[in-house]
C-alpha cells in the first residue's frame, strides 16, 4: 500500500477519530459500547477471538508490514480505513505506536461459569496495568474466568487492554457483581476460594505440599494499597500468606497473582 493512499484520513478532527478518541474515557466506552485495541497483536487476537471489529485504523507503513493482519480483517468483513500519523497519534495513548489501531464492540457481560477449575478475583484493584497482567498471567495459567468485584477497574480501558496483551480476547471476564456475593457464589459450587495477606494463618508452599490446591481455587486479591478487609478474609476458606526469602517487603500484585495462580496450575497437572 504506497505512502499517501487516496482516502487516507489525517485531520485529527474528522469525525471518526474524534469518535474512537472518545472511547479513551470511561464515559465514551460505555455510550458507545466499544473500545480501543492498539497493535496489530490486540487486533488480530480480537479478530480471532470474534469479538466484533467495527473498524480498524491503519498507517500505510503499517499497512505494509501487516499484510496478514489486513488479509485476516478482510475475511472477518472488518472496515479497514488508512490514516496518518497526526490522526492516529488522535486516537493511541502509547508514546510509540505500532500503527494499528482497532474500535472494538464490547462482549456481552461474561457470567460466572458453572464450574471454575481455576480463576482468579480481584476487589478494588484500581491500576489498570495490574488488572490487564494479572489477566494475562491468569490466561497462561489456563484459569476459567478472572472475576472483577466492588470498585474495580474498568477492563476495557487502554491500558488494561494493552497489559493484558490480548488475553482479555480469550479469558472470560466477569465484572459485574460485588465481591460478597461472587465468593459466596464460588464457594456454593464447590470451588474454594483462598485469599492472601501477610497474616495469613497458612504458608502458601505448605499449602502445596499437603495438596490443598489439587482442588478447583478462586483466588482473591485485594487492592495493593489496602488490602482486603476484614469482612472479606472473614467469608473465604483460608487466608494465605506467600513466603518471602529475601529482603523484600512484600511482592506487588501482580506478582503475588502469579505465583498463586502458578502454583495452582501445578497441583492441578
């Protein structure tokens, strides 16, 4: 596709950019019941995933180094429209962006699966970037849903999406629900739910080792800056405590919801 492609869009005041600017906030994305993906890799996995692509923005250098990305978008009927670099600079939040950039329909509300082999709850986790790599990691472990209780981000947000890098195409996300009701509703089906704080009253490699994660596990998180309260750690089955070796004060989020996640995933294989 050649530098300059007739019809290409580069005022960042057009209408259509300014409409998938808008999805950069909370409000946008939910009168328009969409949102922005930004890199071939997102698009592609939304693609592929049939979350539905109402368009795709794409630059002409892009444009040539995405060949199987357009042929893809084409196949699955998407509206591809060649921009310039002032309007996609419009529509990204990355300082360097890849060139591509999707408004992507958002799926139906996802429900609580019947049976969670796997999964993973979080309660007022406020960052973005610790939601979509948690989401991520949840993914890899091969957990069934990734559950969003009271005060949560919002999921589709940049941000989110970008950490997640694409795994919120392939995990069922549930976020609607307060966080209460969504362990009771775990627990109902038969799946334990565990939760981790520093005074946990069990070490999490003791856990393993006398095969309490064999079990379906819901994990729960709490905010990195508060925790979880009380109540909360009250209504779960066990409070869990991670070792910590070293010198360190305490592992971020994320890295605590990996190595939960991942040492449920080997008692479960």
């Amino acid at each position: 596709m050649p530098a300059g492609t007739p019809g290409a869009i580069d005022s960042p005041r057009n209408p259509r950019i300014v409409a998938a600017r808008a999805l950069h906030t909370a409000r946008g994305r939910r009168d328009a019941g969409a949102f922005v993906a930004e890199g071939p890799h997102a698009v592609l996995a939304a693609i592929e995933a049939s979350f539905r692509v109402r368009e795709l923005f794409i630059t002409d250098a892009a444009a040539d180094r995405e060949k199987d990305l357009l042929r893809t978008a084409a196949a699955a009927g998407v509206r591809v429209q060649t921009v310039g670099e002032r309007a996609l600079a419009a529509i990204t939040e990355t300082t360097t962006p890849q060139g591509v950039v999707a408004v992507v329909g958002m799926p139906p509300q996802a429900a609580l699966p019947a049976v969670v082999r796997l999964g993973v709850l979080l309660h007022e986790c406020a960052d973005p970037g610790n939601a979509g790599a948690i989401i991520r990691t949840a993914d890899a472990a091969g957990a069934d849903v990734a559950l969003f209780g009271d005060n949560s981000v919002d999921v589709w947000s940049g941000k989110c999406v970008r950490a997640s890098a694409g795994s919120v195409f392939h995990l069922p996300l549930v976020t609607a629900g307060d966080t209460p009701s969504l362990i009771d509703r775990l627990r109902s089906s038969g799946c334990q739910v565990l939760a981790t704080a520093a005074t946990g009253d069990v070490d999490l490699d003791d856990l393993a080792t006398d095969g309490a994660l064999a079990g379906p596990t819901t994990w729960l998180f709490g905010s990195e800056a508060h925790g979880l309260p009380r109540d909360l750690l009250d209504r779960v089955d066990r409070v869990v405590r991670i070792p910590i070796h070293g010198r360190a004060e305490s592992l971020n989020l994320a890295a605590a919801a990996a190595v939960c996640l991942y040492a449920s995933a080997r008692a479960h294989r």
